[in-house]
C-alpha cells in the first residue's frame, strides 16, 4: 500500500537511571531529509540515529528530536579539579608554616575550597544509551508509519474515485472526438448550400478540407497514450515501494496529453471533457505530493 509522508510519533525507554524519549516528526518533501537533534553527550549516536530513521522513512522531511534525562540527581557528578586542589594545598601549607600553626590540612578543609570538587554531567554508559534509543525509536518511527499508512490508504481510495472519473470523461471524449468532423463538414456544405445558386465548388477541394480539419482535429494517439499512462498509475496503488516520484512524473504526463488535447479540440463539448479533466488532475497532482 501506498504511504503519504506526513507523520507523527513518540516513544520512550528507560534503563538503570536514564530514560530517552524521541519524537519524530515527517511532513512531504522532494526527497529523503533527515535531521537529527541530541543532547551533546550523545552526539556519537547522531549517524545510528540518522541510518536507522532512514532505512524506515525513505521520503520526507524528518525531524528527530532525542532527550535524555536521569534519576533523580543521577545526571551531575562531582568532579576533582587536581591542579587546583595542589594550589590549595600548597598554599594553605604555606600559610602553616609561615604563621606556625600546628593541626595540618584536612582533606574537609581542602574539599571546602571554591570550585576545588565541581560537579559535571553524568556520561551515562554507552550501552544503556543504545538500549533506550533503539527501543525509543522503533515506537516512535511504528506510530509515524502507522499514520503514513493510514493517511496514504485514504489518499489511494481518493484518487481511485478521480481515476473513476477520469476514465469516465475519457469514453466520452472518445466517442464525442470522430463525431467532430462530421459535424463540421455538414456544417461546411449547409453554408456553401445558403450561397448564390451560380456559385460553384470543387466537391474534391471541399473533401480536401475536411480532410486536412479532421487530421488537425484527431486525438486518437492522445487518448491512447492518456489511457496507457492511467493503467500504469493505477498498477502503483498496490506497491509496497515508495512510487511518489513515479506517480508525479506520470501525472505530469497525463497533464501533457490533456493539454495537446485542449489544443486541438474545436468543439466546445470535448473542450468542456478536457476542462474537466485537467482539473482532476491538479487535484490528483496535490494528493501525489505527499506520497512516499
């Protein structure tokens, strides 16, 4: 089944003290788009991220949104800074020795000096980290292709309906085309008929015309190659391939037979046939850009 390329879905995984949630977000685009957006500490996984989405989602504009929290205070741990806890120390030795103080540094005092322990952010292990993210993500990226399914099944019955339509302006399009010109040499010979009984004319040269009116006026090859394109459209419904670029490209073909048709048509009922079909296309054509 054909999928659209609007999306949306969430998933979350916890493990140990760490829980990942991701969020993807997909709408139409030209091709295959993604961005991926994680905290700093797991920029490593970004390329994983962006590989995994794209086997999944072939087309569209994806945006992967990755967060990372911890438990309770897991996320910040405390953090010696060696060099200067030695400056410290050094110096508070000093001030002993110069004002003969007796007792020694303790390691309370030492701690206790600014910014001697920090705190920093927690690297949580990579392990629990790919764990959390694989889960996370596969439910995240099921529910946007549930939807992408859903919205591209309505989408195919749609344009299933205008392909009912279309076929139906075309039969009538054939059967109103071979009667033009016939219409019109009668037409021909009634005005030559009103004209001064003296006046004469070349039956050939008459035959001639309608000749030449009836090859300028013939969509015969058109209306074979429109229906060719509408069964090769229709084939695509039940692929489980991405078929986006095809259906536009032959929607654009479809377009190119109705306006030859449009351009030869010199009657104003098939004129109102061709009208009527290339405005199902333009609505067939916006229903094709959001499929994958």
């Amino acid at each position: 089944m054909i999928k659209s390329m609007t999306g949306y879905g969430k998933g979350q995984a916890t493990r140990n003290d760490i829980s990942l949630s991701v969020e993807v977000k997909s709408v139409n685009h030209r091709y295959g788009d993604v961005t991926v957006k994680v905290p700093r500490t797991l920029m490593v996984l970004e390329g994983e991220v962006r590989k995994l989405v794209g086997a999944r989602l072939k087309r569209g504009r994806i945006d992967v949104y990755v967060n990372l929290e911890f438990a309770s205070d897991a996320d910040k741990v405390p953090v010696l800074n060696r060099a200067l806890a030695d400056s410290y120390l050094q110096l508070l030795e000093g001030m002993e020795r110069t004002f003969e103080l007796t007792g020694g540094v303790s390691v309370q005092l030492l701690a206790a000096q600014k910014d001697v322990i920090t705190l920093k952010e927690a690297e949580p292990a990579v392990e629990d980290v790919r764990h959390c993210l694989e889960v996370a993500l596969d439910k995240a990226l099921s529910t946007v292709e549930d939807m992408r399914l859903a919205e591209g099944t309505a989408t195919c019955e749609d344009m299933r309906e205008r392909f009912a339509t279309l076929e139906t302006l075309l039969a009538e399009a054939a059967e109103r085309a071979p009667l033009i010109p016939q219409e019109w040499r009668l037409k021909l010979q009634e005005r030559l008929a009103r004209l001064d009984k003296g006046f004469e004319y070349d039956p050939q040269r008459v035959a001639q015309e309608v000749a030449v009116f009836a090859d300028r006026c013939d969509i015969s090859e058109e209306l074979t190659r429109f229906k060719s394109h509408l069964q090769q459209f229709a084939s695509l419904f039940e692929s489980d391939e991405p078929v986006g670029r095809q259906m536009d490209f032959l929607v654009q073909e479809l377009n190119r037979e109705a306006n030859t048709m449009g351009s030869k048509s010199n009657d104003v009922e098939l004129t109102r046939h061709v009208v009527t079909i290339k405005s199902e296309l333009e609505k067939i054509r916006e229903q094709v850009q959001n499929i994958e």
